[in-house]
C-alpha cells in the first residue's frame, strides 16, 4: 500500500510502500528500493498502540478447587436431608461467606468440611427446617462439640443471627427417621407417625417440667422418649418385652449409649406421678408404669402438683418425728413447732410464697418444679449446707449428683509459737519408757557438760 503524498527522494518516483516485515515499520520505495523515512522503535510499537502486561494476560477469575470441592459438599448434604431449593441455595451462599473471609481462610481442610454442615444447619435453622447439630455430626462423621463449636463461631464472625430451636421443635423430623411403619415392620409393631410424634412430645415436655432435659443433649432425650410413645401407644406383650437395643434394630438407627439413662430416668418420673393416681390400687413399678402413660399425661399437672404436696407432708411428718424424739416434755412442743418451720419445702415456700408484708402471692399456691430454692452466699461459706436436690421431688441432675466441692481449710492467722504447753502436752510426747530413759540420760548429760565447763 502506497504512502500518499511522498516521493522517493533517490529517484523521484511515488511508488512507497510501508514494510513491516520486521519489528521496525519503514516507508520503503518499490522502483530503487531506497528507505524513504525509519520508524522509531519506542514510538512506534509493532501491532498498534501500547498495551499494558495486565491487560494482555486478564482472564475470568476461577473460583479456588477447594471452595468449588465445599460447594459439592454442601449440595450432597442437602440432597441428602431433602430439603428444599431455596435452603440449598442460601447453603452455599452462606459458604462462600464463610471461606472467603479472614477467619476461615488460614484453617485445615477437616474444618472447612465442618464449615459445610455448618452452612446447612444455619440456613436450615433460619428458614425453620428442624435439624439437631447431631445429625449434621453424623453425616460429617464428626464430634458434636467441635461441630457446635465452629458453628458458633461461623455465626459470630458473619454477624448472622440464628434462631434457637427448641427440642420439641425437632421431635417430629427425629420420629421420621424410626421405620416402623406398617410397610416395615409387622402390624403388631408398626405406629402412625402422627401418632407417635404428639406422644413422645408430651413426653418430653414432662421430661422437661421435671428438669431431666437440663443440661442434656436432645437426641438420646428424643429417643427415650420415642420409645417410651412407641411402647404405650400399644402396650401389648409384643411391645413390653422389647428393650431399647432391639426397638432401634428394628426401627433402622443407631442407638446411643445415654439414651438408656434417660429412659430410666422418664420412667422413674412416671411412677412418682403414678402413684398419685386414686384409681390404681397395685403397686406402681418401672416395669408396669407404661400402661398408666396415657392417664399420667392427660393429667400430668394435676399429678404434678398432688405429688408436690404428698412430698412435702412426707418431709414434714418426718421433721416433726425426729424434733419430737429428742427434747425433752416442757420443750418439746415449741421445738417441734420450730423444726416444722425450718424443713426444706416449708422454708422455701416461705420464703417466695410471701412478699415484704407477709402476706402471701397470688397464684403461688401451687409449687412450680422448675424454681430452685435460693442459698446465700454467707451462709455457705461458714456452714456448707447437705444436697438439697435429695431432698425435694424434682431437681436439676447437676444438683442431685452434684460433684464434691474441695473444702478449703482456714489458715490459723492466731498461732505465734509462743503458746503455753501443758505438763500433760509434753507427756504425751514421751511415749515408751525408753525414751523416758533416754530423755533423763541425755538431762544429765548436759548438766555434766555445764559443770565441766564451769
């Protein structure tokens, strides 16, 4: 292509050409060949104009392997638990959050794979999915402690916030997971779900107004409780006679080693309540209290407080016995009046039964399991008083196993070492008759000594 316009100054012809064979652009004459004009290297790049490193080498960033690895886990996991688009969308939402920010970018593999059931449990949480942090530790196959742990953390550094779930709340998806339906087991076996959840449910919230799900874990309370409402929804000899290993063989899960304890526990629950009932004339036991479930939750408040009030008459029969033993006749009939006032129940309803005035509350006449007698603080450190959960109906399992305390001596500030020793001290010193002989040898010695000395 011609340049328009120049001429070749060598032989005057116009046929000028650009070459741009080499690196460097020349205007060259066709007919003698002459350089017309040279291009400078550094004003006048090859290709165009000048274009930086970075933008010549840009691509579309790629998300890193491991956050598109924790994305895949967080689909399966929720493929697994079947929930809906909507909960597997803010999951991995949720989790880019997470694995992007400065908290969670410098931490091993193992706790980012927590972080993906993290994820799903927050987002199951918040859009009311009922999930425990146990069966997210069961497909993570890892330690509830820690999975709760990074759980709190991930909330704490997103600044999300997480509704509490209550375990009545998750009882219903936990008795979904029990095949006992009529397709699984036999018909003497099998139980509505519906049926089975609204008994276990009320099973728990007894469990709960008698303090056993304090402090607990939920999942061996809700399979206690689950098997309890599988028993006595139909307590046929079928049922009776399984015990809690072959309920949960048959049922298809995996049993957990506490959830015996809180069996027993329900149970014992059950026949203090059973015991008040009016009708039942045999002796209540563990092993016959399954039938009279069904009457002890239609009036478990009722029971509740009748047991409350037969406890407490109990207590009081047995102070004003053992007040009445010891003083003698003249005094006897005021210290018995004094030692009714100071039993546990009576003490304790005095003291919150009543305000300022001494006139008693409204509606504190019937006593309320769930309040705990209050203990001053002076009054333990100079007499430490005995296990009050041993003593009232219904206490916390802290409280009736409580750990012993590590009594703390008080150091002697008094002793100076130039106390008086008695004669009768000094003997007890001297035990055996030889050292009596050894003790005057060494007297004389030393009077010997000072005379020679002398």
């Amino acid at each position: 292509m011609s340049a328009a316009g120049m001429r070749c100054p060598a032989c005057g012809s116009t046929n000028i050409v650009d070459d741009d064979l080499y690196s460097q652009a020349q205007l060259v004459c066709v007919d003698c060949g002459s350089v017309v004009s040279e291009g400078v290297l550094a004003n006048d790049p090859v290709g165009g104009s000048d274009v930086s490193f970075s933008r010549t080498t840009a691509v579309a960033k790629r998300p890193c392997t491991n956050l598109i690895k924790g994305q895949q886990r967080v689909k399966a996991i929720c493929r697994i638990l079947m929930v809906n688009r909507e909960i597997e969308d803010l999951s991995q939402t949720y989790y880019k959050m997470a694995y992007e920010h400065k908290a969670f970018l410098k931490v091993s593999l193992q706790k980012k794979e927590i972080l993906t059931g993290c994820c799903v449990l927050l987002s199951c949480r918040q859009l009311n999915w009922p999930i425990t942090v146990g069966t997210i530790s069961c497909l993570l196959d890892a330690d509830s402690m820690v999975v709760g742990a990074i759980y709190q953390e991930m909330v704490k550094n997103l600044s999300i916030e997480a509704p509490i779930i209550n375990v009545t709340d998750v009882i219903e998806a936990h008795c979904h997971e029990y095949k006992i339906s009529s397709l699984d087991v036999p018909e003497e076996l099998a139980e509505n779900s519906r049926d089975l959840t609204k008994r276990a449910v009320a099973l728990v919230e007894l469990a709960a107004d008698s303090w056993i799900v304090t402090g607990r874990k939920p999942i061996p309370i809700m399979m206690a409780a689950t098997y309890l409402a599988w028993q006595s929804l139909k307590p046929n000899k079928h049922r009776l006679k399984f015990s809690l290993d072959k309920f949960c063989q048959v049922a298809k899960v995996k049993k957990l080693k506490s959830a015996m304890k809180r069996v027993a526990e329900i149970k014992e629950v059950l026949c203090k309540l059973g015991k008040e009932i009016p009708w039942v004339r045999e002796t209540v036991t563990p092993d016959n209290v399954i039938q009279l479930v069904e009457c002890i939750l239609q009036n478990r408040y009722a029971l509740l407080r009748r047991a409350m009030r037969t406890h407490e008459d109990a207590l009081l029969e047995e102070s004003q016995a053992s007040c009445a033993e010891a003083p003698p006749e003249g005094t006897a009939s005021s210290q018995i009046s004094e030692c009714a006032d100071q039993t546990p129940i009576t003490s304790f309803v005095k003291q919150n039964g009543s305000n300022s005035d001494g006139k008693e509350k409204p509606g504190d006449v019937d006593y309320n399991p769930r309040v705990l007698p209050e203990h001053s603080d002076t009054q333990e450190s100079q007499n430490p008083p005995p296990n009050w959960g041993k003593r009232v109906l219904f206490a916390p399992p802290c409280v009736i196993r409580a750990k012993k305390r590590r009594v703390v001596q008080p150091e002697h500030t008094d002793v100076t070492g130039d106390e008086e020793i008695s004669d009768s001290e000094i003997d007890s010193y001297i035990r055996t008759p030889q050292e009596a002989r050894d003790f005057a040898l060494m007297q004389q010695m030393l009077s010997l000594s000072d005379s020679a000395k002398s």
